[in-house]
C-alpha cells in the first residue's frame, strides 16, 4: 500500500471513529448514562477505541517504504 492510499484509509478510519464515538455520546445521552466531565465517560469508548487503534497500527504496518 502506498502512503497515499494508507492517508486516505486512515483519513477514512479518523471519520468511522468519531462518527461511532457519536453515536455512542447519543445513546447513553438518551439512556440516562452521560456523567459530566471531560474523562468520566471513557469507559464509554474503551471498546472502539481500541478497535480503531488496532485499525490504524494495522494499517501503519502495511504501508510500503
């Protein structure tokens, strides 16, 4: 894969990411589940978080130098 193909797959992976992380931000808002403050949601996000980290360093390894 060449570095170009990896930006645009990675540009590609950042918009799955957030618009899942949104997603999850809506469900637990309408669940009751949404706590105020920046870091107390995390667990929230541990699941796709590390999904799409996993994505990305797969996706770092397969470029071509």
């Amino acid at each position: 894969m060449t570095r170009e193909q990896a930006n645009k797959e990675y540009r590609q992976l950042l918009h799955d990411w957030n618009e899942e992380s949104d997603s999850i931000i809506e469900r637990a808002k309408r669940e009751g589940r949404l706590k105020p403050g920046l870091d107390s949601n995390r667990e929230l996000f541990v699941e796709t978080d590390q999904k799409y980290m996993k994505k990305i360093q797969e996706l770092k390894d397969s470029v071509d130098e």
